[in-house]
C-alpha cells in the first residue's frame, strides 16, 4: 500500500479526509501512484497532472523522504520507503509570489 498526502483543496474535490492508501503495482513510480489515484478518484483527473501531456502541472510539487522529486521523470521508481509505504508520497500546491 502507497501512502498519499494531499492538500487540503485536493481532498476536499475528492470528498476525503486525511492520507489515503492505494493500491499500486511495482514499479511503484510518481506516474503509478496518479494513474491510481485518478482511477479511485475520477475527479482528481487533470489536477495533479495535464489531460494532453501527461506531466505533472507547474505548481505541483512531488515529495518523498524529504526529498522534492518534482523534477524527476514521472516513471522513475519512487524511494524505497515510499513504495513500501513507511513513508508518504507528498503532492502539493507550489507557492509563487514575492
């Protein structure tokens, strides 16, 4: 089971409260974890990631042990301990401003 955390903003489009598990077969990569997630949460489709390409949208930021994986490719295999669900895979909303 992959743990998942998201923003508030997201959970509340999917109608969820807290972290959520998801059942994702191995590799377990960021693009595995958002294929699950959008299949168990159809509305979450096109929030985390475009509809036409694929990636994950520009103020979207992937964690995982610490670690901004935002810029890794999406079928890179997630960390260890994220795969085996010790730690959670982070998805949130960038800040911009100054």
């Amino acid at each position: 089971m992959i743990r998942v955390k998201l923003p508030a903003h997201l959970r509340s489009l999917a109608r969820v409260e807290g972290e959520l598990t998801l059942e994702v077969a191995a590799p377990v990569t960021a693009q595995a974890v958002v294929d699950a997630l959008e299949a168990r949460y159809p509305t979450l489709r096109g929030t985390v990631r475009d509809y036409a390409t694929g990636q994950r949208r520009a103020y979207v930021r992937f964690f995982a042990c610490s670690e901004d994986i935002s810029h890794e490719p999406m079928d890179a295999p997630l960390p260890e301990d994220v795969a085996n669900g010790k730690e959670p895979l982070l998805i949130i909303g960038a800040i911009a401003g100054g």
